[in-house]
C-alpha cells in the first residue's frame, strides 16, 4: 500500500494528532480510523464519471482517503475510495491528489508542532 506515514510519534503527540483528526477529519466509525474527503477539483475523470453514472445520493459526499492512527505513528493512505460503494472510480492517488494528501499531513504536522516530523 502506499501512504505516507510519520512514526516514532511521542504518546502526546498521538493524542493530539487524535483530537486534531476528530475535529478536522471524518470519524469512520472505526477506532482510530479517519476519512479526509477528496476535495472535487481534484477528482480525476473517472472518478467524476463514475459519479454521473451513479446518484449522487449512493455516492454519499463522493471520495475520501483514509487516515489510520497507530501507537506510534499516523498513515495517510494514497488510495482514493468512494464513500457509499466500493470500487467506484477509485484507486491509487494520482499526482494532484498525492499532492493534496502530502499537503493535508503536513499542515496537520506543523499545527501539533509533531517534534518528529520537524525540519532540521
């Protein structure tokens, strides 16, 4: 699978990196497991075509990307999944939606100030 991931977090920070996902995030219902949606601009063609072959209302809010919580580390996953069925128009993260994946785990790391994932 392909993710990003920032280990070796200390226990406090994995608290904060829980309430900032609890409040930023979608919670999916699973223990300390999230969902970021895919903003719609950065759906690719066919994913925005499998939308229009589907109603909306069985897509839900369309596509996320999933963000697990560990003892020691958070993942962002670089797979892009419907939110209501599966296999529809998702699969691996393409350029932009890396991108904005990379972009979503940074912001996140610079807010909580996470002292493993600091620039030297």
């Amino acid at each position: 699978m392909r993710s990003i991931i920032f280990d070796e977090l200390l226990a406090s920070e994995i608290e904060a990196v829980r309430d900032y996902l609890e409040e930023k995030a979608i919670p999916s219902g699973v223990e300390d497991l999230y969902w970021i949606a895919l903003e719609r601009e950065l759906w690719n063609e066919t994913q925005s075509m499998a939308l229009s072959e589907h109603q909306e209302g069985l897509m839900g809010d369309g596509y996320r990307l999933a963000v697990e919580l560990g003892d020691q580390w958070v993942r962002f996953e670089l797979l892009v999944r419907a939110e209501g069925v599966l296999n529809i128009g998702g699969g691996p993260t393409d350029e932009q939606q890396s991108l904005f994946v990379l972009r979503w785990a940074n912001e996140m790391s610079a807010a909580l100030g996470l002292s493993s994932c600091a620039a030297a």
